[in-house]
C-alpha cells in the first residue's frame, strides 16, 4: 500500500487544523512538509457557522464563503491557498488506526501516513439516542449536527417538510441555535430538556429567563423537566412522534438532537495520557509523547488563570490552541521558547437578534444588571460572576464590541469589587470605566 511521509501532520481537518496551516505557513514552512488528514470533503471551516448561517433562508452561508480564518477576521483559506503553500490536503480520508511507536497513521483504504510531528485537531462527535439505545432512535429524520454534511440534511429536511414540526432535544448551545434557525424557516418548533432551564451549564436561573421568554414570544414552545425516550416512524421509516417520559407524545417531521459532544481521543487510547475525557497537554499543547500535539476540542491543557486544567469546545480556544502548538513546535526546532498559553475562557452565541458574549469563570455568587426584559425591544443585559470578593467571570447580552472587550478585561483582570449591591447597581458601567 501507498506510504507517504510528511514533517508534519495534523490528523483532522476542521477549525484548529486550519488556523495550525496558517500559523505554520506564518512561521515559514517548505513545500511538501505538511499534511492535513480530513475526514471531511472540504478544506477546515468555521463550524459554528453551520448552526447559524447555513441553515438561514436568507443571507445563507455556503462554502467558500467560510473558509477558516473568516471567523476571526482573517484571510480566508480556500484549497489554492494550501495549494500555493504547498500544503497538502488530504481530503475524505478517514484514520483508523495511529501507531504513535512507530509514527503512522493508516487510513480506511489502508494508506499510511508517516511524520516526524503529529498533531492531533479530531475535535468531538456527537452524541447520539441510538448510542443508549433509544427506541426508534434510527428513524429517517431523526438529525444531528456536527460536519457539513450534517447540516447539508438538515437543509434538505427543512426543504422537504415546509411549514412542518420539529422537536429539538436539548437545550444547550445547539438546541437553542437550532430551534431559533428553524423557527426562522417557518416551522412550528418544541424544545425539551430535562433540566429547570436551559444552558444550565453557563447561564444562571436569570439568564435563562430572558432567553426562554423571548423563544416563548417567537412561538417556540419550551417543555422542561423530561426527555424523549422513544419515537415512531411512518410507513417510509420517517419520524412521526416524540414519546416524552413524562407520558407526552410530540408530533414531529423533524427531530434535531443536541444532547452534547464527545472527544474524539479513542485512535489514541492506551498510547497517551488522558485526562478529564480529554488529551493531557502542557501549556504548549505537547503530550505525554514526544512529538505529539494535541488542539482544540480533544485537549485537556493548564487553565493557568485558575490553576487547574481543562477541556474546552469552543471555537476560540480551537484556533488559539493550535497557534501557540504551532509557535512552540517553531520554537523548540530553534532552540527557542515561548510563553506558556494563558488562555481566557471565551464563549459566545447568536440566534435570532440576539447575541451574546461570556469571559471567564462561572463559579461564586453572580449579580444580574440591565434590561432583562424578553418584550424588550433592545435588551441589553449582563451577569457577573463573584468569587473571594472578586469578579471573576462575566456575561453580556447585546453588548457593543467595547462593551464586550470591557468584559472580556474584566474576566482576565478578576477586580475586586465592595459587595454585590454596589456591582449591581452599576451594572454594565463597572466594566465599561475599568
Ligand atoms: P473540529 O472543528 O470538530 O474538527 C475536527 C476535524 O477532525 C473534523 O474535520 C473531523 O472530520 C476530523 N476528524 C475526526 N476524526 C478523524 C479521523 N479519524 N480521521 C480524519 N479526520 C478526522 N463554539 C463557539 O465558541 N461558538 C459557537 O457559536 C459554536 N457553534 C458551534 C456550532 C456547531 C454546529 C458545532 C458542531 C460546534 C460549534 N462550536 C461553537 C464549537 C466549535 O466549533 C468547536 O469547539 C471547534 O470546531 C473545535 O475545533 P477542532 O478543530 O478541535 O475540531
């Protein structure tokens, strides 16, 4: 079988891939010693642009148009790009197995791929119903998203059942993007999730009100407290209900699960350190294997704001990551350093006209400022998050880009402040005079 070998090769294709190739061709590399291997058909993307844009009926996003680095305000990588750097791109190409010992990686058609440095960007899968074994979970219809081709079904479900019921599982990031996105295209949309509100892992029971209210007043219906345990399907094996523990059956054309992800480390198991699901890394995204990096969604790095360490899934710290891999990997072949990665936890969301922003740590006791109203024709709201007498995380609803660095400084300079009545009395002007 074919053998190829490569100084470097980044093993996935999607959004730390892509910011890599562009730091490396930055650093300055020669034709032919980098690799990108992709499961996917297309050159690495912004992701968060397929629960956003892509699914709008109008102003839609398609490739080319979001091509990494687009999303940061950078150039946009199209394959002539990778082309003219010499980069080769290895496209629809599936690793199966990695033999870190003997440094390769073999793909499903048995090809093998040699390098002197691996960098590991497989990012996270989904988790899906049928995983648990959920009754009638395999039915046509019944979705998830992650890669383009995920959205590219869920653009011709939504093309196929015009005016028709879906049921979003979950109400995370994705089902409360997802529910906005085909609210917009005119259907008739139900979220259930079994916690008391949504986004449970970051926003705050007042948080969540605003945002629940506002889904409410778009005609979402919201229904907490259970989950779906079964579903039936027509006779052409399509989706036709929800079955609710609670008893409840939805109808449905359409279910979208989003119930969360999972890292994709399991090429790797029994050759690496892991910790917290994740790849264990230093602050330079090295592993316990020499030559080895991981990025993005799969590593688990030193949060050395907090002294702890973490995992993220989200896309800033994605290209972040494989930056300061590629920085360090530059670095060490001179004979130089670099600074360890002091990363500032940053998250963000859109639907409908909403947008938001969250620097930070949530942990401690949190204050809620501003105008949290859902019929508010303009809400601007926010929370902060206090811990030892000190702010140490912060959340903006419709912030302008000052008002969101304002926060974002916050986050990073953790003020102390003199008790939470005073925080909540100013509000927003705490952060915007710091
Ligand atoms: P990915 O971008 O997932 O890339 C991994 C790549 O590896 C994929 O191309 C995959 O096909 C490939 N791969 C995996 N295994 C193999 C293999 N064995 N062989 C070959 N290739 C392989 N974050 C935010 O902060 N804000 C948002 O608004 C937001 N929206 C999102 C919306 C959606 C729909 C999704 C799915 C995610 C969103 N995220 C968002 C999260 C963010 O996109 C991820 O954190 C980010 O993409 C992680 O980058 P990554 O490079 O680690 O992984």
């Amino acid at each position: 079988m074919a053998e190829k070998s490569f100084k470097y090769v980044i093993v996935g294709g999607g959004v730390a891939a892509g910011y890599a190739a562009r730091e490396f061709a930055k650093q300055g590399i020669n034709p032919g010693e980098l690799a990108i291997i992709s499961k996917e058909a297309v050159a690495p993307y912004e992701r968060p642009a397929l629960s956003k844009a892509y699914l709008f009926p109008e102003g839609t996003a398609r490739l080319p148009g979001f091509h990494v680095c687009v999303g940061s305000g950078g150039e946009r990588l199209l394959p002539e790009w990778y082309k003219e750097k010499g980069i080769e791109l290895i496209l629809s190409t599936q690793i199966v197995k990695a033999d870190l010992g003997s440094k390769s990686l073999i793909s499903e058609a048995g090809e093998v791929f040699k390098y002197n440095i691996l960098i590991i960007a497989t990012g996270s899968t989904v988790i899906r119903l049928t995983d648990f074994g959920v009754e009638g979970a395999d039915a046509k219809n019944i979705l998830y998203l992650r890669e383009i081709d995920d959205a590219d079904k869920l653009v011709d479900a939504i093309k196929a059942k015009k005016n028709g019921k879906a049921v979003i599982v979950g109400g995370g990031y994705i089902g409360l993007e997802l529910s906005a996105a085909l609210r917009i295209n005119n259907l008739e949309v139900t979220m259930v999730y079994p916690e008391p509100w949504c986004m449970p892992r970051l926003f705050t029971a007042g948080i969540a009100a605003f945002y629940e209210g506002y889904y409410a007043n778009k005609g979402i219906e919201i229904i907490k407290g259970t989950v779906a345990v079964g579903f039936t399907s027509d006779s052409n094996g399509e989706v036709k209900e929800v079955k609710l523990k609670d008893g409840r059956v939805l109808e449905a054309d359409i279910v979208i699960v989003g119930v969360g992800g999972r890292p994709l480390t399991s090429l790797f198991k029994g050759q690496i350190a892991e910790e917290k699901g994740g790849i264990k890394t230093d602050g330079f995204f090295g592993t316990s294997v020499p030559d080895v990096y991981a990025v993005g969604d799969v590593a688990t790095f030193p949060m050395k704001l907090y002294n702890d360490i973490r995992r993220v899934e989200h896309v800033d710290h994605a290209r972040k990551s494989a930056e300061q891999a590629v920085k360090a990997i530059k670095a060490n072949e001179e004979g130089k350093t670099i600074d360890e990665y002091d990363y500032l936890p940053y998250f963000y969301s859109r639907a409908f006209n909403l947008s938001w922003q969250f620097y930070g740590d949530n942990v401690g006791d949190t204050v809620l400022f501003g105008d949290n109203s859902p019929t508010s024709p303009k809400p601007k709201f926010g929370t902060y998050w206090v811990q030892d007498g000190k702010v140490v995380g912060a959340f903006l609803e419709g912030g302008s880009p000052e008002e969101n660095q304002a926060i974002a400084k916050v986050a990073r300079t953790k003020p102390p402040i003199e008790n939470l009545d005073t925080l909540t009395k100013e509000g927003l002007s705490f952060a915007t005079k710091i």
